[in-house]
C-alpha cells in the first residue's frame, strides 16, 4: 500500500488490499474462541479420566472391603463422578 501514497485507491484495489489483514483476523478470532470452548470439555474428561483410574485402582464405589484410611480419603472425592 505505500506505492498508493499520491492516487487514490478504487473499490477492488482497496478490497484486494485488505482482504487478506481481514481475512487472516477472522481466522485467528475464529481458533481463539475454539479453544476457549474447549477448556471446560478437557475439565471434564480429565475428572473423568482420574475417576476411571481411582476405580481401577480400588474397584467400585461401593466400599464393602478394608481398605487402609489413606486409600479411602484418597478415593472419596473421585467416588460417584464418573456418569
């Protein structure tokens, strides 16, 4: 645009210089808000995913065996999340 600086620009030169700046906003606006969409989805499968490894590692929420009080406290807050 600065070999423009004296003429005036017509209506396509002035599109076809900014569309591209334009175009390239949109797109970057466009993958931000995605990403901020997506925050409280990976919250979620992370929850989901460290109830599933808590289950795996002391079985169903259901606490009918002895477990050591350690286990238990560290098992309570994942127990009843996974659904």
């Amino acid at each position: 645009m600065s070999d423009h600086t004296e003429t005036k620009l017509s209506g396509r030169e002035m599109v076809r210089a900014h569309a591209y700046p334009l175009l390239a906003l949109i797109s970057t606006a466009t993958l931000l808000v995605v990403a901020i969409l997506l925050i409280p989805q990976a919250v979620r499968h992370h929850r989901y995913n460290l109830c599933i490894k808590a289950r795996t590692v002391l079985g169903n929420c259901s606490i009918s065996r002895p477990l050591s009080t350690a286990k238990v406290v560290e098992f309570l807050p994942f127990c009843g999340q996974c659904w």
